[in-house]
C-alpha cells in the first residue's frame, strides 16, 4: 500500500496548506519536528522504506518509499512529492539527507525544499549552547570573590557542557543565570545533605545533584507533595497560578520527576508538604538512610550543606519553611530563597530581607530570580 491516509484535524485545511514529508519518519527525534510542523500550519506526511507502526505518528498520511540506494528509488520519490503536493522534507537520517541533497543539485529547478542541514551538523550545532554556556562558567570568578572559603576546582569544559545540556533537557523554570551561581556556590559548599524545598520536575534539582556527586557534597532531598489537594494558594496576587492547577495532573510531573531523579546517583525525595516532611528527614538521619519508591535509597546526615526554598511563596508560608529547616543548615551552608523577585507576590522577598537582616548570614547575592545567602 502506497500511502494510509490518517484522520486529524488537517482534513478541510485549505489547499494553501504547505505539506512536509519527513523521511525516514522511524527515526529518534521525528516525532517531535512532525509536532512543530503541525503546529506552524503544515500537513504532515511520514515515509519509510521499512514497515512502521502508526501507534503515535502524528502525520496526516504514511507512505512507502524504496530504499534509496534501490534504481527506482528517484523516480517513486517524485510522484510521491506530486502526488501529496509535498513542499518540503525532512531527513533525519545522514545517509537519506545526503542522497537527497545530491537529487536537488541535479536539478535546474529545485522540486522540494530541504529542511535543515547535515544531521551531523545539526547536532554540532544543538550542542554549541552548551559550549558556550561552559566557557562562560569558565571565566566566572564569583567563586573566588566569596571569603574566606577557597574554592574547589572548577569542572571540565566538557563537563560543564553536560551538566547545561541535561539540565535544560528537564522540565522547569530554572534558567542558565541561575545554573551558574549553583555551579560557582557548588564549589564552595561544605558536605552534607542538600535539601529543596518544591521540587516540580526536578530542573534545579538535577543541577544540584550533578554538582554534588562531583564535589563529593552529599545527597539531593527533594521535598514536595506532589498532590493537588496539599497545595495551599499562594495569595491574591498568583490567584491565576492557583486556579490553573485544575489544568495540572501532578502525578505526571511526579513520574517525570522519578525518571530525572533515577538519572542521577544519590537523589532522594519526601513526598509530603515541607512541614510534614520534617519528621521523615528526622527519621531518615536516625536511620542514615532515606528510602524512596522507584529511586536508591540515599544516604542522610542531618546537617544541611545547601537549603534550596522554593514551595509556597506566600510569606507565611516560606517564614514556615525557613523556621522548619534552617536549624539543619550547617556554618557555611548556603540557603536558597527561590522568586526573591516575583511577579506574582512578594513573599519570598519579604522573607528574604529578614534573613538579610537577621545577621546570620555572611554573604549574600542575587542570581537570576534567587536570593543566595550563606550562613555564619
């Protein structure tokens, strides 16, 4: 069968509607450029020369192509194109790019456009973000102008460029300015455990268990409910925030969270409201271990090396957070006041400029939205 045309929400576009095959359409990463295309308007045709189930192609029509070293390989690629009046294609394979780049070149007038470059090229070219977010690291003395600790050498460029890689990889609203100040304060961080407070995904907390398992700084507790009915509204001003949760199945981030968390060695979480997760981290530092369901189980010391706030940002509540877990953090640790600058609220700052105030702190500073603060 040539082609198995799809039911979708295409059918009756008008015949303006430009038509994008992508070809090979089994290969790693089709599916999402197929969601862009259709997405930017495009009708959305998937090829293969090798049979593929169509459970979750999103395209408006499959169809066979021969291989392209097969004779007829050209000829049955052009009736296709006319045929589905297709515009422009995509290849993601490097051997099917090249083909086609060699059948445009033989051409006087080019009968489709070719999206994109080089697959290899491609991803040299995804990856230089991550290159240059490592060279700037590099050049980054912020750890050196905090006293009187000595910092600990930086990571490799490589490193450094993983770490930016796989943090943007996962879900969340943590940016690279912020990934820089916990790469620079991770270099400066006594051992103990690391704690964060409303953890979501996991975005940060993947930075900062990559960071702690190379300077040997401890283990990453993550504590959340993860439950919709344990979430308090976080004031007048993220009304919006608040009623939108309907729209929020946090069981689905729950597992998203899980996946990130198995990546790493020595991330661990307590599923329950700061408050009440206090008395398990106390049990857990009884037992020296933190036991969690799908994850290895963590050690835990009960001194806290880093305290990354970032819950309920209504001021009562991140005073509460503060008041619950502070105590545990160690001279020298750094706490973490997530949205110290926030369009929805104020209560994070407020919070913070008590901190600031309180003289418990030797040095301070903002990164990104967080307010950094370390303890005496």
């Amino acid at each position: 069968m040539d082609s198995i045309d799809r039911p979708t929400a295409s059918r009756g576009q008008p015949a303006h509607v430009q038509s994008l095959l992508v070809f090979p359409v089994g290969v790693d990463g089709a599916k999402t450029y197929i969601q862009t295309a259709r997405q930017l308007g495009f009708r959305v045709i998937g090829g293969s020369s090798v049979p593929v189930g169509l459970v979750d192609l999103p395209v408006d029509a499959l169809i066979h192509l021969p291989f392209v070293t097969h004779g007829d390989f050209e000829a049955a690629f052009t009736q296709a194109l006319a045929r589905h009046q297709i515009s422009h294609v995509h290849a993601p394979h490097h051997g099917v790019w090249w083909c086609l780049r060699q059948m445009l070149e033989r051409q006087a007038t080019p009968s489709f456009s070719l999206c994109g470059e080089h697959p290899f090229q491609a991803n040299w070219n995804a990856f230089q973000p991550d290159l240059a977010w490592a060279d700037t690291i590099l050049g980054d003395a912020l750890a050196e102008t905090i006293e009187p600790c000595r910092a600990a050498p930086p990571m490799g460029r490589l490193q450094y460029a993983s770490l930016h890689r796989g943090f943007l990889r996962v879900p969340g609203e943590s940016d690279e300015d912020k990934l820089s100040a916990l790469a620079a304060i991770a270099r400066l961080l006594p051992q103990g455990d690391v704690v964060e407070i409303g953890s979501l995904y996991g975005r940060s907390a993947y930075a900062l268990a990559r960071l702690a398992q190379h300077y040997g700084i401890g283990s990453i507790i993550c504590v959340d409910p993860w439950r919709m009915d344990r979430i308090l509204d976080q004031g007048p001003a993220a009304k919006d925030l608040y009623d939108s949760r309907r729209l929020i199945d946090l069981d689905h981030v729950f597992a998203n969270f899980c996946a990130t968390a198995a990546e790493v060695p020595g991330m661990g979480y307590i599923r329950q409201p700061s408050l009440d997760a206090i008395g398990e981290y106390r049990e857990a530092v009884r037992q020296q271990v933190l036991h969690c369901p799908e994850l290895t189980p963590v050690p835990v010391c009960g001194r806290i090396a880093l305290l990354h706030i970032d819950g309920n940002h209504r001021y009562d509540q991140v005073v509460q957070d503060i008041q619950t877990w502070a105590p545990y953090l160690m001279p020298g640790g750094w706490l973490l006041l997530d949205d110290y600058v926030w369009s929805f609220g104020d209560g994070p700052q407020m919070a913070g400029d008590e901190l600031l105030q309180s003289g418990a702190y030797d040095s301070a500073f903002v990164a990104s939205d967080t307010l950094f603060l370390r303890r005496l």
